[in-house]
C-alpha cells in the first residue's frame, strides 16, 4: 500500500510540474516566467522532493514539526493557510530541495491525516526591521514576501515565499493565502486583531 501510495504522490508530482509552464502566464498572482530554465528546474525539484510528503507521518519522521497550532485566516482580505509543519534545520533555504514548511489541510482524511497543501521557505529579516527590505531573498525568479513578524512565539521577523503544489489555488500558484479556503470558525488566530501572518 505504501508503494502505490508513493507511486501515485510522484506521477502527481510529474503532472503538476508538466502543467506549470503553460499556467504560470494564466494565473492572477506571481508566477515565474516560464521561459526561466533554471526557475522551472528549480520547481521540478521542489515537487519531485516534496511528493513523499503526501504522506504526513513521513514529515513527522523528517523532521517537520507542526508550529503555531491553529488554521490561519487572512487578516487583510479573502484566503487562509493550512497548518505549518517546520523543519527547523531548513530555516533560511533558499534550496528548492529543502522547503522550510510543509502546510497542510484543516481537515483530516477518514484515516485522521491532513493533506499536504502547500510548500514554503522561510528566512530571518536580518535587521528585524520590518521597514527595510535590503536582504529580500527569491526563488524561481520571485521575490519573497515580506518582512512580516513572527506567526508563534519565537519566530523572528522573516520574509517568505509559498508554492501551492498540492493544492489549487485560484490567486495563483505562488500567492501566499488560498482564497478559496477559509478557517474552522472556532479559530480565533490570524484575525484582523491579532495578525499572524503579516502578509498584503
């Protein structure tokens, strides 16, 4: 079962990286030029490594931990993100190979697992000055979003970027929040009042 489980993670994988070119000058947010070699290669990788993630117990034994417990809701607008699971020994990769997070769903299939959404890198806002954007990284030919404050306690001011390999996202393959997802409404984090994911 596991063999056709991962079988079936790659040919997905293969699929979404084959459909990227031609959607990336179609969708409404950021988005790679499609004509960037090493951005589209860059993106194979990150899918081709991150299929096995489908699986969430073999994040856990990766080493991703789940942060910052709660579904979290747009505080600026339309969308929401899934659960942040971190590896913390990746923080600052600007590798396509080693995802910072893996985001995963609010809801858990009939065998009390959540779906693998989302891939994201993280990095430290050098000056943790949320003015100056002098050390902004990017990936795939696109800048990081940022700098924004922390989403849980002990989390520095940071820049990151997201990429919706797993899941549809109608903003675009790279926006940050999904607008077409919402949070369990007994959330109460990530609201206009208590902004955990500083992102516009």
């Amino acid at each position: 079962m596991l063999v056709s489980t991962r079988t079936l993670a790659l040919a997905a994988a293969a699929a979404v990286a084959l459909a990227l070119a031609p959607a990336a000058s179609a969708v409404e947010g950021p988005a790679p030029d499609p004509r960037n070699g090493k951005a589209m290669r860059d993106i194979a990788t990150a899918i081709a490594v991150t299929a096995k993630y489908v699986d969430e117990r073999q994040a856990l034994k990766d080493g991703y931990v789940p942060h910052g417990e709660a579904c979290m809701n747009n505080p600026f607008g339309a969308g929401a993100m899934g659960y942040h699971y971190v590896k913390q020994a990746n923080w600052g990769s600007t590798d396509p190979a080693k995802p910072t997070a893996l985001l995963y769903s609010t809801e858990k299939d009939r065998h009390g697992r959540r779906t693998l959404q989302t891939v994201e890198w993280m990095a430290t806002d050098r000056d943790q000055d949320l003015k100056t954007t002098d050390d902004r990284p990017s990936m795939f030919g696109l800048p990081f979003d940022g700098p924004m404050p922390g989403h849980w306690a002990g989390m520095p001011k940071h820049y990151d970027l997201h990429m919706w390999a797993y899941k549809d996202n109608p903003a675009g393959r790279f926006h940050n929040w999904n607008t077409a997802l919402t949070c369990p409404k007994k959330t109460t984090t990530g609201t206009a009042t208590t902004p955990a994911h500083g992102h516009h």
